[in-house]
C-alpha cells in the first residue's frame, strides 16, 4: 500500500504545472491520504466541506458527471407556460389611479422629498424613473436588522451585519440586485409582478416609497390592484415582518399566488457558505429552518422564514427557483403552474421560497405577512414563530415609532435654514443610532465591526437623547483597552476578534468621549466603573498591525484608570515636541507619515491638549496629584510646541514625516 501511496506522490508531483514566477502565489497541491490512516470523523470532515467527491468504483471522470447531471437544473424557459397569457390587463383593470401627488413634500428634487408631518422621506418613482443610486433605509434593533432600498432590493443580519449575513448584501456600483423578494402572480394569466420597482416592475402605475424611522412603506397600484408592503423589525426581537397588503380594485374575483423568495447566506458572503447552509421544513411550524453549522462563531444560530404558517408550496433550491441561468425577474419556477417541489436539505445553492395561493373577491383586501429571522435554537426560533403569528403587528410597529419619537424629540432645533432643521430633528440622529452604532453597515459597506474611534464619536451624539446607551459604549470600549494602554483599532464580535495597530488618536477618543459624558449627564459613577483590560502579544518592532483574538485579562481597572493609562501612553513626543503619529491620527490616509515611529502630529497636538485640559481637574479630585500635575505640565510644553514648531506664518503646518519634513508647509500645495 505504500508503495502504491508513493506512486501516486510521485505522479502528481511530476504533473503539477512548473511554479510559478517569484512574487506570485504559490499553485494549489494534491494530498494523498490512505485511507487506513485517516478516522471515520475525518473522512466525514473532509466530505462535508468537499464540492465534489468521485469514487474510481463509479466509472470514469466523464460518466460520473454526466450521471449528476440534473435533468431539472435547465435554462430558464423563455415563454410563461399559462394558457391564454395577456400582455395587457383586461379592460376593467387597465385604468391606474395615479398615486398622491408629491406636493407638499419639503425639498422634492423630482424624486424625493421630505414629509415632515409623516417624518418620512418619500421617494416616487414613475415611467421608467430610477434613483440615481440606492436611496436606502437602515432599519436595525441592537441585535438585529436589515438594509431596504427605494426599488425593494436589500438584506438582513443578524447580531453582525457582516460576519452573519442571512440574506446577501450587496455593494454594486451599478446594480441594486436583489436577494429578498415578493412575486404576485394572476393565477388565471400567469401574468407576474412585484408590490416593489424590483424584481418584477410595471410601469402601469407610479411607486411611492417611504422610508420612516424604523420602518419603510411602498405603495404601487397595477393590475387592478392595489398593493401595499410594510417593512419593520421590532423593538427588541430578531425578526424582519413585511407585510402585503393586496386590496381587489377590479369588478371580478381575483386568484393571486403571493411567493416570498430569498437567498440564504448564514456567514459573509452567499458564495462562500452556500455549500454549508442546510435547509429543512420545521416538522412543528411549517416554516423552513436553515443553519450553517460551518460558521465560526455563528454555527449554533437557526435562521427561518415563514408566512405565518400559509405557506402551500416551497423549495430550498435556488436553481429549481430562478432557473439555471436564469434572473430575478423571471424565475422558472412562477412560469410554470406545477407547485415547487418542496425540496430541502445540503448540496444545494440554497434559498426560500415560500408560496401562498389567496383569492379576494372584487374590492376586497387580503393580507401576506412575511417572517425572516434567527433565533439561538430550534426552540426559540418556534417561540419566536408562534409569538408573531399571534402578535398585533400594528401595535409592534407603534413600539417601534414610539420608540424613535422618544429619542429625536429630546431636542429640538430651529434655525433659518428649514433643511437644517429636517436634518437635525428628524435623520442626522436617527441614522447615527439605526446605522452608526446598531448595523454598522449600509449600502457601500457592511463592517459589522466595531470601530474604537468610529463608534466613540458616534455616542458623543446620543449623550443628551440615550445617555444610557453612551455610558453603556464607553465601558464597552474599556473592554478592548490592552493593559498597556494601546486599543484594538476595530475588533468583530461576539468573538471579540480584531486588530492591534500603531494608531495614534484610537485611544484618546475613550477619555475625550468619558469626558464630554461627564459634562453633559454629571455621572460621576462611571469613573469607579470596574472592566476589565485584554492581552495579546505586542506589536514586533517592524510589525504595524496584528489581528488576533485577544485574551480577557485578569487584571481589571476603574474607567478612570483605563482612561489614565490612554493618556499616559499618548505623551511620548518627537524632535518638534510634538506627539507622535504612529499610522495614523485621525486620518488614516496619513498612515506613512510615521511609520518609522518619529513622524509627528499637529492634529494630534491639539486633540491631546483638550483632553489632558479636561482631565487633569478629574485626577486632581480623586486625589492623583502625581498626574494631575504631569498633565497640566505636558498640556503647557504641547501648547509651547505647537506655536513655535507648528505655525507657518500663515496657518498650522498639518505634520512632520519622520525624517523632520514638514507636511503642510507654507509653500507647499497641499494639506
């Protein structure tokens, strides 16, 4: 047998393509593992993450593919496969009430505006009209929650917008593509549409979009219905409710399929963990259970979708769905009149599809509602199932506006300038807090990361309208405060894994933020706050940047202390007198600047000044004499520094590189 296993090295070593030029990676390898040496749990490893398994008892490479031949996975069929298909409605649902006009909107730009009454953006759309890039609707809880475009298009996370995606995010600079869906289709024509502008748009009748706090709303009348679709998550659960709202404005009896379709991703990307996701019908709710058991942090998650239990018809491939080859905008399975096969499981590229058949007679009304979510387990994802089969949505969605009403009316702003005060007593807040500090995502970026600087800077905002969730971030970001002093410059949880840098600024924006905390609530408790600190290996002396999962230290210290060992790190200066700027100091496209450890900073200078004026009255009053007065001396020789070193006859220089050449100079042109 090994001689055999030596063969079959020497084989595959002797055929590997020559290697590849210096500087470029490496080509893939074969491994050769017998088989009475490998255990029966790693063979099932090695089967459950591989694309592909032959076996040579099976025939030649040729036969076995074409035995996995799928004979459904087909191209798309081009015609819809209804008797008597009309390109146009009857008669008596050709004529399309037009929607509200847009008068009375503030600052409608032909597009958009806002309705300052509703506390609304409205967008409509009409004749072909896009918006000249996704006018998105970030819509989140702490834990959870989703990214709603004008055309309908978006995605749903939860716990990190990021690292557990269930539906894809998308950051196309062209496209807004869609991965969450509602279909209705005439089951008497087999015409199909959408209640949204994407997948399936008629511009028979205008869409009006409202993106509100917490919720977005579109309204769309065509084929002799009107349809309405509310999109919400809950105060505090994870779970995303849309709801349908088909009101009959023909003269007949209507038979409608309503078709919830989404693509599952259970990780970062959907090409990434799609041969991972296993799907299932839950044998309890009849909603469709899904998990990925290969995600790092994530494994033990269930993910479903349900539509309160109406659900007649479903699959789990996305192939049988969309088609092989096929689009959005017109999926196989809805041009044929068979139901979907109900198939579930691995090995598939996995999604939902979930259908319902509903007739409303003429000028009736008829409801569709929508649950996508994750739960810890497959009993609390039936909790959670049950609980909102049975909820009063309407009185959910008032908790929600409620909620943000709380928090925007806490100041009011009124200036001459009407688009100022929109801004600041309707949005700038809201998004800080539904974006900022809840998703950390949007539709050019999904980080999912917590950002030490970003996410600091972001609660100085709720200090006077949510004190108690500034004070909550602040100790959190305590938390990630090596006992050195230096911080992680973002780290992802729940696992708390993240990068270790030579930034600058990072850890002065935790005293700066504790500070203007103080000053604004007058909680003086937060100093005695007991967290603890992290380890982790130290940066080598070449090395500017390290990501790794940090260890929960031991030792613990007061927020003061945190905070104290933050500014005492930051003293250090170079040749000028000038803090040292690392890689970085606020702009992190100055991260060349001093990356030999002597470039200085002006920026910095005047930042570190603040907060050393601002806490060294705190260690006075808590009895360090010792730091009060090492403070108050550095803040004077930095004030001393930046008026002799710094100022260039007409304005600040912006910093020094680290062989002493001036950034920002008065001859130069830049900075």
């Amino acid at each position: 047998v090994q001689d055999l296993q030596t063969l079959i090295e020497t084989l595959a070593r002797v055929s590997s393509p020559s290697p590849r030029p210096e500087g470029f990676e490496s080509q893939g390898r074969v491994f050769t593992l017998r088989a009475d040496r490998v255990s029966a749990a790693q063979r099932d490893v090695l089967r459950s993450v591989a694309r592909v398994e032959l076996s040579s008892r099976r025939g030649t490479l040729g036969e076995q593919a074409s035995r996995a031949y799928r004979p459904d996975a087909t191209l798309a069929p081009a015609p819809v496969l209804f008797p008597g298909t009309v390109d146009h409605p009857p008669a008596d649902e050709a004529q399309v009430t037009p929607a509200a006009s847009p008068n009375g909107l503030d600052f409608f730009n032909g597009l958009g505006g806002f309705d300052a009454a509703a506390r609304e953006y409205v967008i409509v759309v009409r004749n072909g009209q896009w918006t000249p890039a996704p006018w998105i609707n970030v819509i989140a809880n702490p834990e959870f929650g989703c990214l709603v475009s004008e055309a309908g298009a978006g995605c749903t996370w939860s716990e990190n917008s990021q690292e557990n995606l269930l539906t894809a995010w998308s950051n196309d600079p062209v496209r807004d593509p869609v991965s969450e869906a509602f279909y209705v289709r005439d089951e008497e024509t087999g015409e199909l549409w959408s209640p949204t502008p994407l997948p399936v748009r008629d511009d028979r009748g205008e869409y009006t979009v409202r993106h509100g706090h917490g919720y977005t709303r579109f309204a769309h009348d065509s084929h002799g219905m009107a349809h309405e679709l509310l999109q919400f998550v809950p105060v505090a659960d994870s779970v995303k409710v849309s709801r349908v709202t088909l009101t009959n404005d023909s003269a007949r009896t209507r038979r409608l399929s309503v078709t919830a379709y989404h693509e599952w991703v259970l990780g970062t990307s959907r090409s990434g963990s799609a041969p991972y996701v296993m799907t299932e019908m839950d044998a309890g709710t009849g909603a469709m259970f899904a998990r990925n058991s290969w995600s790092r942090d994530f494994a033990s998650r269930v993910a479903f979708s349900d539509l309160l239990g109406a659900q007649t018809s479903w699959t789990g491939d996305r192939t049988e769905f969309i088609g092989r080859n096929g689009v959005s905008g017109s999926p196989a399975a809805l041009s044929r009149r068979d139901a979907m096969s109900g198939r579930t499981g691995a090995a598939f590229d996995p999604c939902c599809a979930l259908q319902t058949v509903i007739e409303i007679p003429a000028g009736g009304t008829a409801t569709v509602v929508w649950l996508l979510g994750q739960a810890g387990s497959r009993d609390d994802a039936r909790t959670l199932i049950q609980r909102y089969r049975n909820i009063d949505l309407d009185a959910c969605l008032k908790d929600v506006t409620d909620g943000w009403a709380t928090v925007l009316e806490q100041v009011q702003v009124h200036t001459p300038d009407r688009a100022l005060d929109l801004m600041l007593n309707q949005w700038l807040l809201y998004q800080t807090l539904a974006c900022r500090l809840w998703a950390r995502t949007a539709f050019y970026q999904s980080s999912g990361a917590y950002g030490f600087r970003d996410q600091l800077q972001d609660v100085l905002a709720l200090a006077t309208a949510r004190p108690d969730l500034t004070r909550a971030h602040i100790l959190k970001s305590a938390a990630h405060q090596f006992v050195e002093g230096d911080v992680q410059h973002w780290w992802h949880e729940p696992a708390s894994r993240g990068i270790r840098t030579r930034f600058s600024d990072d850890l002065l924006w935790l005293p700066y933020v504790a500070s203007h905390y103080l000053d604004v609530t007058a909680d003086a408790s937060i100093l005695d706050a007991s967290i603890p600190f992290i380890e982790g290996a130290l940066l080598a002396v070449d090395q500017l940047t390290s990501y790794f999962e940090p260890r929960v230290s031991n030792e613990r210290g007061t927020l003061f202390e945190h905070c104290a060992r933050a500014i005492d790190r930051s003293l250090m200066v170079g040749s000028h007198g000038l803090p040292l700027m690392g890689t970085g100091d606020w702009n992190d496209g100055m991260n060349r600047i001093g990356v030999k450890g002597r470039g200085e900073s002006v920026w910095l200078a005047w930042f570190l000044r603040g907060v050393l004026g601002a806490w060294a009255p705190i260690a006075a009053a808590r009895g360090e004499a010792a730091r009060a007065k090492s403070w108050t001396q550095h803040a004077d020789a930095l004030t001393v520094a930046i008026e002799r070193e710094a100022w260039d006859g007409n304005w600040y220089r912006r910093a020094y590189f680290d062989d002493g050449t001036p950034l920002g100079n008065a001859g130069a042109d830049a900075c």
